[in-house]
C-alpha cells in the first residue's frame, strides 16, 4: 500500500482544538477507534467531534471495533446498558452502526 497522506493525531472527545485539527490536517476519509468509550459521560462529545471531523466528506468512514470482554463481570448487565447506549445514541447524529461478528 503506498498510502502517503495518512496521519495518527490525539484529540479529546468534545474539545475546540477540532477546528485546529481540520486546520492542520484538512478533511478525514477514515477514522478508526478501538476501545475508545468507557463512560456515559464521553458518547455524546465523542459522536459531535466525529461530526465535525467527518462532515467535509460525503463518504467519509467511522470505524469502531469493540471485543466483549466481561462475560464474567458481575456487572455486566451495566456494560450491556453502556454499550446499548453508544449504539442507540449513534442514530442523534446521523451514524449507522452494524454489528459484526467476528469468528475465531
């Protein structure tokens, strides 16, 4: 592959510094995350920032990979609720989520 233009940058989910990062590095085809969201608190500046990020593009890409981890937590009902929550809240901004399975 002989991708020339591709850039890794730190932001924080809901912070100003968006404008400077467009600035600097222009529009985004793609953004990938893994693991990414382990609070209530983070959805809804995570999915404005992406907006912003991704808006300059009509076919720009969020990819988002999460692993189901707690089977055995006894609390995992509350990580169900959490994760249902970033899925569900993902349509306020216009994102579609699809669920893929990932056999081993």
């Amino acid at each position: 592959n002989e991708c020339t233009n591709c850039i890794a940058a730190r932001l924080r989910w809901g912070s100003p510094d968006v404008t400077k990062l467009l600035a600097d590095h222009g529009s985004f085809d793609l953004i990938l995350a893994a693991d990414i969201v382990y609070s209530d608190d983070v959805i809804v500046p995570l999915y404005s920032t992406l907006q912003q990020l991704l808006s300059h593009k009509e076919n720009a890409c969020f990819l988002m990979s999460h692993t189901e981890r707690y089977s055995l937590i006894p609390e995992s009902s509350k990580i169900d609720e959490h994760l249902e929550k970033l899925l569900r809240s993902a349509s306020d901004f216009n994102f579609e989520h699809e669920e893929l399975q990932y056999d081993q």
